[in-house]
C-alpha cells in the first residue's frame, strides 16, 4: 500500500463547517506538512465557503502526545494515522 | 514523590476532592485558582460557554505544567490542574489550579505561572454563546512547532 489514511480530528473555529473529523490520504513518506494542505483540500472540496486558509496557516498539526513540525515524517507504519489540527488556544 | 494531578472533565470541579488529593503532612498552604464564565466579554453579554478540548494532549500539557511548576518554585508542591469541557452557563467553573506548598509564597507563585501558561499552551478553545443568540470562536495564542524559530 502506497499511501496512508491520515483521520484528522478538527477543533475549535473548524468545527463551524460541521465535521470534526475528516479523512485524508498521503503518500508513503510523506512529511507533516503534507497533511496541512490535504486538509486545506479536503475543506474546500467540502465546503465551498470554506475560508479559512488564514486559520490553518496558524494552526498546528498534533497527535496525541505532541505538536508535531511540518517537516516531520509521518509515521505510517500502521497505514492509517489519528492526528489533529490544532487552532490558536484559548482555554482556562 | 511528585504529587501532581492533571484532568480533564466533562462535569462540575470538584475542589474539596482534588485538595485532598495534593494534601501531605507538610504543606503550609492550600491555595486555590479558580476560572468561572463570566457574564460578559468584550461589552457583550454572555449566556453560556463551550470548551472543546484535545483531552489527551491537554492532560499531557498540565502534568507538563505541574512539573515545571515543582522544577521552578520547589519539590515540596503540589500541583493539581482539572479543566472542564462542554458547555458552561454563567458562574459555573471551567479551570481549577491548586497548588499546596509548606510556604504561601511558592504557592502563589506556582498558582499564578500555570494558568497563565495553560493559556497560551493548552490545547483548549471556547466558543461564546451571546445573550442575543449569536455565538463566537474566540481568537487565540497560536502554538508553536518544535522546529519554530
């Protein structure tokens, strides 16, 4: 299998567009960053009124325990990945 | 050993409980921070407040915080760190911190440096819900990336 199922959770502003959870495909190899874009894809295939490339260009790509740097490689060893995006925070 | 508790919750704070928790034999002080939803925000009336929370990462960024708490103003704390997620009517919590010490001034301290790096570190947003029916995503602190500059 060439690629892997990247399921993203989606948090705060992004849920205005109604699913919290989205599911992209990258290549084998792929880096962080790769996700961000495919994100920005899939929104806006979705959501015609999708405007927020501003948001997730300050958004951070996360999984469970960290944030993650757009140039790291994802781990794809399972063929499918649970990650998140991440807007600016607000909380407390 | 560290005492430090670190939560995420989906119903009320219970302060009494997480007090008991942090207690040793030593502490001094009990000190006790608590956030609630106020009425009104930027001149606008609030109703209510939703806080949608990355629950794994959020428990993992306050048991961060709590050790860099015991790192900076000493060992002997304790550190408890409970957010609350879902939607909150005026008046009702949405954070605890509480920090117990032998001391009160490393308790205030500590108190005052975790929420105020929960702020701009954990990954938690709030969605207001106005009087006049409309409702907001706040605007935030961006995180940052490990490879940032």
């Amino acid at each position: 299998m060439s690629a892997i199922q990247v399921e993203i959770r989606l948090f705060g502003a992004f849920r205005k567009y109604g699913d919290d959870v989205l599911v992209v495909e990258v290549p084998r190899g792929a880096r962080v960053g790769a996700v961000r874009r495919r994100v920005a894809d899939e929104l806006r295939r979705r959501y015609p009124t999708f405007a927020e490339e501003a948001l997730l260009d300050v958004s951070v790509v996360a999984d469970a325990q960290r944030v993650l740097g757009d140039g790291d490689l994802l781990d794809g060893g399972a063929g499918r990945l649970s990650l998140a995006v991440l807007p600016p925070v607000c909380g407390g | 050993m560290s005492r430090i508790v670190a939560r995420v919750v989906s119903g009320p704070i219970h302060a009494e409980g997480v007090l008991a928790e942090l207690a040793a034999a030593d502490d001094g002080a009990e000190l006790l921070f608590v956030g609630v939803v106020r009425n009104r925000n930027d001149g606008r009336p609030v109703r209510a407040v939703s806080y949608d929370v990355f629950a794994p990462l959020a428990e993992k960024v306050f048991r961060e915080l709590g050790e860099e708490a015991l790192a900076r103003f000493g060992p002997a704390l304790g550190v408890a760190v409970v957010h609350r997620s879902g939607r909150l009517e005026v008046g009702e919590a949405s954070v605890m911190v509480a920090v117990t010490s032998p001391h009160r001034a490393e308790a205030y301290a500590a108190s005052r440096f975790v929420i105020e790096q929960l702020k701009v570190r954990a990954p938690i947003w709030k969605q207001e819900h106005y009087a006049d029916g409309d409702s907001a995503w706040l605007r935030g602190h961006a995180l940052r990336t490990p490879d940032a500059a």
